[in-house]
C-alpha cells in the first residue's frame, strides 16, 4: 500500500509514527534527524545544496523488509536513469 501526503509535516510524522520512509526537504528534517527520531537511509550520500532532500525513516526500522526493498528499488532506478542519459 502507498500513502501519499502532501504536507511536510505530516510527512515526517508518519515516518516518525514508523508508518514507512518519507523523502523530505533536509531543513525540515534537521531537528529529527538530529533528535534521532529519524535516519537517513543513504548516510554515506551527501551532496551540498540549498534544496537538497532526504530519504528518512524510524532508526529501529532499518532491517525492515519492506525499507530494504525500497532502499533496492531507488538504487536500481537510479542506475537505470544514469545509463538512459548516455
């Protein structure tokens, strides 16, 4: 099932309430991921910018299934978009 919320605070209350992972703007996230309340999914990845964004979810959450099945999915359409602008 996909939920689809279009306000950023519900966003990160539902990533927080553990209902799955959120894609939020990185200022909005800040005080979150700083409290611990949430994670980055790709920590390792940075890239500096005014509108970067956040893939984020619930610390305890990691080992899910269903986060590592999308965390699989994002690097696979990734490698797909990078190939197709070749």
């Amino acid at each position: 099932m996909n939920i689809q919320i279009n306000n950023s605070a519900a966003v990160l209350q539902s990533a927080i309430d553990g209902h799955g992972v959120a894609l939020a703007r990185s200022v909005m996230a800040k005080d979150d991921l700083a409290a611990g309340r949430l994670v980055r999914l790709f920590p390792d990845i940075y890239f500096e910018s005014p509108l970067a964004y956040y893939v984020i979810y619930r610390p305890e959450c990691a080992a899910l299934p269903r986060v590592q099945a999308f965390k699989s999915w994002l690097f696979k359409e990734v490698e797909n978009q990078a190939f197709k602008s070749e």
